[in-house]
C-alpha cells in the first residue's frame, strides 16, 4: 500500500519538508521513495506541490496522511470521498477572565487610578519625610541640661553595711 507522507530534511532547527509518495512499511527516513510531489516550509508557509502527480497517486489508492492531506486540501487537490479530515482542535485557556483583553473597562480605568494613587502617595510620603526633617535641625533640642548632680553610690559603703547586719 502507498501513502502520501511528510519527510523531514534540512538541518537541526530549521525543519524543511518533502511531500513523498512511499511504502507504508518504510519509514519516511529510509530514502526509498516511489515519487516526490512537492515541498513545504512551514517557517515561510511556502507549498510547492505537482497537482497532477498528487491527484494521479491519491486516485490509485494512496493514504496521505493528516498532515498531507491538509496541504494538498490547501492547494486545491480534489480529495477522495474516503479520506476524512479531523476538524481543527480548538484550544482553551484556563483562567480567561485573568486575560487583560477580558477585563472589563471598569477594571482597567481603576487599576490606573490605583497606580496613580500610590504613585501620589509616595511622593506625599517623601515630602512629609523631607518637612520633618528641616523641622527637627530648626527646633531647640527638647533635652534641657539639669543642675543638679546624681549621687553616686560606692560599693564599699553597701558591703559594709551589709555585713554589719549579717553580725548583729
């Protein structure tokens, strides 16, 4: 059985493909290929294709597989009723109301004002800390020096008095 199949060439990063007509039992690495139909480039999305080979093979009985066959529907090759294509997958976002683009507006004109609140706030913030500081180096220190002196007490004098109450 034949089928219509991708092969991967170019070099590592940069993919580039052949559309090849081969043995279903080789594997599209093998190099044993009944005919080349064309090439695809998926980092340019360039097809280049033999319509006429394509069509000559699929009405002989060739398989392509999903991915040819989605290029050679692209390119205007009339598929048989046999093949089927899957419908394009669709995919689904976990958290969409998380999504800028789904925040209402309401939300987006808050979120600004919000940002522009802190934003006065700091510089208020600022400005007090700046006014206080000029405030403190003007005003006279609040400690007055007091006159008179503490007494001190000796060791000496504690000792002593302790171990005359520890005769008596």
């Amino acid at each position: 059985m034949l089928v219509i199949r991708m092969q991967r060439t170019g070099r590592k990063g940069h993919a580039m493909f052949r559309l090849v007509v081969q043995d279903a039992r080789r594997t599209p690495t093998s190099g044993k290929v009944v005919a080349q139909l064309g090439s695809y480039d998926p980092h340019v999305k360039t097809i280049t294709l033999d319509k006429n080979k394509a069509e000559f093979y699929l009405e002989h009985g060739a398989h392509p597989s999903e991915r040819a066959a989605r290029l050679l529907k692209s390119e205007g090759v009339k598929l048989p009723g046999w093949v089927s294509l899957e419908d394009k997958k669709t995919g689904t976002t976990r958290n969409p109301d998380k999504l800028r683009r789904n925040r209402p507006a309401d939300a987006q004109v808050q979120a600004e004002a919000g940002e522009v609140a802190t934003e006065a706030a700091t510089t208020q913030a600022d400005t007090e800390v700046l006014a206080n500081e000029t405030s403190e180096t003007s005003a006279e220190p609040a400690i007055e020096a007091t006159t008179e002196e503490p007494e001190i007490a000796t060791e000496s004098t504690d000792t002593e008095e302790i171990s005359k109450q520890d005769k008596k």
